[in-house]
C-alpha cells in the first residue's frame, strides 16, 4: 500500500530554519517531490529528489534516503511568505507520472 | 496569461445535477491530471491521460468521468453530483521529455454541491 507521514503542522518565526520531515511506503518508487501550496492557491513545484543526499537550491533544500524512506526540505532564513502547506509526495515510477502526495504539513512563520 | 487555465472557478449545484469542470493548457504537455483535495486528506488522483487516445483512472475515480477532446484541453465530469463531492479540484499536466515528470497546477475550482 502506500503511506505518507508527515507533520500536520509546524511554526517557525521569521529569520529561523525549519525541518519538515516526511517517511513514505509506497509500491513503486523513482523520486520524491515537495510542492509548496499556499492558502487555496495551485501547488507550485519546490523540489525532485531521486538520488540519496541533499541538494540545496536557495533557501531551500531538500534531502532523500531511499533505503530509510525518509526526506526533508530544510527551509532557512524564513520569511512570513513562507507560510503556507508543504506537500511531500513520491514518484510512483513504475506507474509513470502519478505521484502520490501526502496530507501536507501547514507551516506558519511568525514575526 | 496562465499556463493550465480552468472553468469555472467556483460552481454551486445541486444534489444530482450533471457537472463539467474544464481545463485547459498552453504548455504544449501531453500529460494531463484531476485531482481533488479536501481538508486533511490530501491531493487525491481521480483520472488522467497520458495522451489524447489514453485515459486512466485514479485512486477516487468512482462518480467520476473525463473526456480528453484535444491534448490541450482535459475535462471531468460528475454524472449526479453528490455532497460528498464539493472539493477544491485541480487539474494538472506535465510533459513525458522531461525526465522529472514535474506537475503544473491549475488555480482550482471550488466545487458545492448542496
């Protein structure tokens, strides 16, 4: 089956980092992607991981470990724009371009 | 101008009605997504289509139908709409040459059903 976990919620005030964590079982698997998504916004692509590492890309980063399961995005020097849903979802490969996405984890950054 | 353009926005119909949500693309994909998200669950595939001859169903496909009439334009339809059906629905495409399969969003409909 598949089966995302990752935080329901997290705050943060504004110059601070933050790690959102997700662990992820899924059948099937060739990367990972973290959408940003803002309050009744479209989700806006953020990152793709396939290889095991972190890559950075700005102010945020994002790290994979297929054999744990596990990604995070690492996002520093906050801004209160940042605030908004973090969505962690694999690439199920085999089944090409159906990612599965988790529930999302609502980041608020504070003043 | 957006790239992934859908219609309407917002619709309220009743129990029962026969619904189409429309998208549209100008990104030149081949792939083309709906899903629909509600609060606390998540984004959840209902059909999409790799091409303008293929259509494939999600994980909530049930009450649900798409026709794909061009590779730009994808829309999905709810025979008799429920309650349990008002959602935010979003449609998507992505373009099989680009190895990361990167999904582009449309801005959504809200959809009640009362």
């Amino acid at each position: 089956g598949q089966n995302i976990d990752q935080p329901t919620e997290m705050t943060a005030t504004e110059g601070a980092i933050v790690q959102i964590n997700c662990t992820y079982q899924t059948s099937g698997f060739n990367g990972l992607f973290w959408y940003q998504q803002h309050a009744g916004e479209a989700p806006t692509f953020l990152s793709y991981n396939v290889l095991d590492g972190l890559e950075e890309k700005g102010r945020f980063s994002s790290f994979l470990s297929r054999s744990k399961g596990y990604s995070y995005l690492l996002l520093k020097e906050l801004q209160m724009k940042d605030s908004a849903s973090y969505l962690c979802a694999p690439d199920r490969g085999s089944t090409l371009g159906r990612l599965y996405f988790g529930r999302g984890t609502q980041l608020t950054v504070w003043p | 101008d957006a790239d992934v353009t859908q219609t309407p926005r917002n619709r309220i119909t009743k129990t029962g009605k026969r619904i189409m949500l429309e998208c549209s693309q100008t990104k030149g994909h081949d792939r083309m997504y709906w899903y629909r998200q509600d609060p606390g669950l998540g984004l959840r595939l209902i059909y999409y289509s790799f091409d303008v001859k293929d259509i494939n169903k999600g994980e909530i496909s049930d009450g649900y139908s798409v026709s794909r009439q061009a590779q730009a334009k994808f829309s999905l339809s709810l025979e008799s709409a429920i309650p349990n059906q008002t959602a935010l629905y979003f449609c998507a495409t992505s373009d099989h040459r680009d190895s990361k399969n990167i999904q582009y969003f449309g801005a959504g409909t809200r959809l009640s059903v009362l």
